[in-house]
C-alpha cells in the first residue's frame, strides 16, 4: 500500500502540471475567441452621441455633410479662419474614441492661426450612420478630402493631422492623396503591433481583421511630415511613434511633449502640437 500510495504521489505533480498546462490553453483559446469576436468593439469606441450645431460649440462654425463612395452621409464641422486666411486647410482625423465636439479646441486653436478646419466623425460615431472598419474610415476620409476640394482645399493646399487611430487612417489617404503636408500625433507602427504590445499572451496578428499599417505608408509618403508623441503615452508606446517618424523619407521634425500621456490636453490640442503644425504648414506652403 505504501508503494502504490508514493507511486499515485509522483504522479501527481505531473498531472497537475498536464491540468494546468490544458486550463491555460484553454483560458489562451476563450480569450482569443472573444477577442476574435469583440475585436471592433474594443477598438472602435464612439462616444459622446451626436454633437450639436457647430456654430453653438465654434464660434463660425458650420454643419457640412459629407457622401461616402459607398453612400453613407457623415456629419461634420467646417470652420473657418480667424484673423489672416492663410488660404490652407487642415482636415482633422480623430482618434478612436469621442466625437468632433470633444476636438473643438484643436479646431479654435488653428482658426486662430489662420486654417479652415474641417472635423468630421466616422461612420458609426457622433450619431453617423454604418460600422467602422479599416475599409469604412478610409472612404469616411476620402469623402472628408472630397467636402474640403469642393470648397477650394484640395490636397496639395491641405495639411492632414491625424491623432492615434486617426494618424493610421491619413497615413493611408495620403498615399492615395498625397497632401501638402502630414502631421502624425501618437501614431502606432501598425494595429497589430501595439495590440501585440497591450495583449502579449494572444496571437494578435493572426486575429485582427483590420491592419492600418501606418509605418509602412509612412515610408511611402514624399511629403513633409511632423510626428508628435507624448513621453509619459501608455496607449501608443512612444517607441512606436519614433519608429514612425524615422520612416518618414521627409520628416521635418519629431516633437516630444514632455511627461504627456495618450488623452492629455496638451497632447490633444496644446500649444507645442499647434505650433507644431504651423511651422509645419510654413516649411511645406510658406509662411502666411
């Protein structure tokens, strides 16, 4: 009885093991599952419902709407310029969280500079209709660069800024469109490589369906470009961002706001992220 009683204890621990070892596959294989299936849930976060009028947030503003190429109207603002027109416009991507209301003061802050600015939410946010998508918000853009060319902006008079996930989808017009200038605000080396950064346990790049692989654009795109990054940013790790500024074949400065983390106001719509941009505009079009 002693013998097969320390037989049974030997084995055991490797059952143990071999238990353990099944439950975490198991654990891996739910996760991905659910991460497979909520994937755009958890990417895509539009909040804050639809905006009001422009003109009640932004002093000038108006209510444009935009026609997708797949037949989706999408709500924006187009705001003018304050003071001097430096006869340049900046089209505004978001992130992937929040509305054009809550960017209402980049937009105040580049009016004040001379820009017409034109915000606009993606399909899906800021009570627009349809469901994001890499493929969707790259046509919500392209009809964003269509509203700004009817109105005397085409690309070659417009400096896109795209912030984080909105970094991703100008990145791609651009390589489309090509602009006068490209600013880039916490941009990600590609989805798959900051989800990998967020969720190192799970095979994220076998998962995702969309890709944005914004350093790779980057390094496509002839144009003068500025990347800002905050360093304290624990969404977009600020190494990605520099990786993306040394793609670029024509990068006129990287511009660190320090101790600033992903939704700083500093980093969203602060003075160095303005001036930034101006000069920027200065080097690409001239000074106003």
């Amino acid at each position: 009885m002693s013998g097969t009683g320390a037989a049974r204890g030997r084995r055991n621990p490797r059952r143990r093991a071999v238990t353990a070892a099944v439950a975490a596959v198991a654990v891996l294989i739910l996760l991905g599952g659910l991460m497979w299936g909520m994937q755009r849930s958890l990417l895509y976060l539009p909040t804050g419902g639809t905006p009001p009028p422009a003109g009640e947030v932004v002093a000038g503003a108006r209510d444009v709407r935009l026609r997708t190429g797949d037949g989706l109207d999408l709500g924006a603002w187009l705001i003018p310029p304050r003071g001097a027109d430096r006869g340049t416009a900046v089209l505004v991507a978001n992130g992937n969280s929040g509305n054009r209301e809550t960017r209402a003061p980049l937009a105040r802050a580049l009016s004040a500079e001379g820009f017409t600015v034109l915000l606009f939410d993606y399909r899906g946010y800021g009570g627009n209709p349809g469901t994001p998508s890499q493929r969707g918000l790259a046509s919500d853009a392209r009809a964003a660069s269509d509203a700004l060319a009817a109105r005397g902006h085409p690309p070659a008079r417009t400096v896109y800024l795209g912030e984080s996930l909105g970094a991703a989808v100008l990145s791609g017009l651009a390589v489309e469109r090509p602009p006068a200038a490209l600013l880039l605000r916490s941009p990600f080396t590609s989805l798959a490589d900051v989800a990998a950064h967020h969720f190192p346990f799970l095979p994220v790049r076998a998962l995702l369906w969309d890709r944005y692989p914004v350093r790779a654009n980057v390094a496509e795109i002839d144009r003068p470009t500025t990347v800002v990054l905050g360093d304290g940013d624990l969404v977009v790790p600020p190494e990605q961002s520099r990786a993306v500024a040394e793609a670029s074949p024509r990068l006129v400065e990287e511009v660190v706001v320090a101790g600033a983390d992903h939704n700083d106001p500093a980093l969203a719509y602060g003075p160095e992220v303005v001036a930034a941009l101006v000069r920027l505009a200065d080097r690409a079009l001239g000074p106003r």
